[in-house]
C-alpha cells in the first residue's frame, strides 16, 4: 500500500515519518478559510476535505491501493462569556499579541483531527478521529509576550505559537499528547493504521 499525506506541513511530515513508513507529500488545494463556530467540527472538516481531495485526485489517476492522511489543528480558548474562540494563524504581530494575552496564564485546548482515506481495489474507507490536548500556559508578562511575537515564530502556527521552540518555557503542563499539539497524534495514528 502507497502511503500519502495530505499537508504542506514540515511539522506533520516529521511526524508521520516516526511511523517507519515510506510516504509521499501531496498538498490538496481546498479552501481552509471556512466560518465555522465549533472548533472539533471545523478541524473535523477541515482535515477530511484534504484527504477527500487527494484520494479523488489519486483515484482519477487510476491508482488502486493506497491511504492518504489528512489533518488539521485548531487551538481554541475559552472567553470571560464562557464562548470558545477559534485561534487561528495570527495575521500580524497585533492578532498574535492578542491571541497569546488570551491565553497566558490559563489553559486552552488543541484539536487535531486526522482523516485516513484508504482504497484496496474495489473497497473505499474513510474514518476521521479527533484528538484533543489541553495546554497550560504560564501568566506572561506583557514585556515577555512582546519579546516572544517579535520572534517568527508565532505567525505560521495556529494560536500564534510553537510548543516545540522557544514559546516551550512558558508552557507549564499539558494534559494529553504533546504531538497532538505539534500537528499530529502520533500514537492515536499508529493505532488506526493498524
């Protein structure tokens, strides 16, 4: 079976490459700027139109056995009216600024969904699983938030941040799967393609 995996993400392509298997990267074309409220199903959604569109354009190739993985991650936090608030890529320093005052010195959640296509001849599958890790974050001061946003870093990552570099010193736990966090559940994935 060929393995195929759905993103442009150097993160994901780390990740999936854990697994010990050989895969090839083809990026699905969908439009990722939907407006949705609920954070799982967005993601949910998010994550099967790219699978779903690299597995028709394999199928129209006319290739017959084979699994594309898609995923997307969504962080949301919870607002002083109780209300989940998507955080998406921030679109400059503002909107990071913005998103991680949100954040610091609370908790919010990071979901990854993962849709798994599969085709062996004549037989389709498609299963979507979602993943969810809770982030703890330490009470920032505005100086350090200003210090972090002035970095790259924040602005190609949902939430405006990066667990697995510098933003590392102000997380203080995590009650889940750090790879979910990352980009991709890697034990939860391994599980399914078993």
């Amino acid at each position: 079976m060929k393995y195929y995996l759905a993103s442009a993400s150097p993160r994901r392509r780390e990740l999936l490459g854990l697994l010990g298997i050989e895969f090839e990267t083809m990026v699905s074309d969908i439009d990722e700027d939907l407006d949705y409220d609920n954070p799982i199903r967005l993601t949910e959604l998010l994550s099967y139109g790219k699978a779903e569109a690299v597995y028709k354009l394999l199928a129209e190739r006319g290739e017959s056995n084979f699994c594309v993985i898609g995923s997307d991650t969504v962080v949301y936090a919870t607002d002083e009216g109780g209300t989940d608030v998507i955080l998406t890529k921030p679109k400059d320093k503002d909107d990071a600024r913005r998103m991680i005052r949100m954040i610091r010195g609370t908790s919010h959640t990071v979901c990854t969904a993962v849709t798994i296509c599969k085709k062996n001849g004549d037989t389709y599958r498609c299963d979507t699983f979602c993943e969810k890790t809770k982030v703890y974050v330490s009470d920032m001061s505005d100086d350090e938030i200003e210090s972090y946003i002035s970095l790259d870093e924040p602005y190609d990552k949902a939430g405006a941040y990066g667990i697995q570099g510098t933003f590392a010193r102000f997380v203080e736990k995590i009650d889940g799967d750090y790879f979910n966090v990352v980009g991709l559940p890697v034990h939860r994935l391994y599980e399914h393609l078993k």
